[in-house]
C-alpha cells in the first residue's frame, strides 16, 4: 500500500517600489509552482524587477536574481503579466522577490 505524501506549495510575494506614491496592487497572479521543480523538490527564490504603466499594466518584466537559475522564471513572467495595479500612478523599477517553497505537512 503506497503512503501518500501531501506538500503544501508556498509562494510568498514581497515588494517593493522606488516611488514614494505607490500604486496599490488590484489583482496578483500567483505563478505556478513547475512540476519538474516539485517533483525534484525544488525550492527557490525569483526577484524581479518591473515597471508600471499609467493603465496599472506591468511592463518590462525583467529577472534580476533567480536561485536556482532558471527553474522558476518563466512562471514567475507569466504570473507577472497578468497582474495589474491600480492605473494613473506610472512607477519605474518596482522590485518583487517570489519565495517558492515545499512543506510537509504536520502530523
């Protein structure tokens, strides 16, 4: 008989931007957790760096530290894209890191 195991798939979003007059998240996109990197049980951090356009549209998504390199970044993109910030307050060089982590859960 086959035990089975269920992980909890954490994503955890810090940011930050270099404007004094933030515009407020109105819809986040988590992004997925890749079935390679859970199967192998991979963790890792992404923080990139974006800007936000008049409309509240993210733009110019760009990876600026990636652990381990690659395993993560294009969910992180695609998460990123689909995102959207409350619109007339444009902001250069907003800074997100993504925190990927497996947890066993207590028994």
């Amino acid at each position: 008989m086959f035990k089975l195991i269920i992980f909890l798939l954490t994503v955890t979003l810090l940011t930050a931007c270099e404007s004094n007059n933030k515009p407020k998240l109105i819809k986040s996109s988590l992004p997925l957790y890749p079935a390679h990197a859970f199967i192998e049980r991979t963790e890792g951090v992404v923080k990139i760096m974006f800007d936000i356009d008049a409309n509240g549209a993210t733009q110019n998504i760009r990876i600026i530290e990636s652990i381990p390199e690659g395993v993560f970044d294009r969910e992180v993109k695609i998460a990123m894209e689909k995102s959207h910030f409350e619109s007339g307050k444009p902001t250069q060089d907003c800074v997100k890191t993504i925190y990927f982590k497996l947890k066993k859960p207590q028994d």
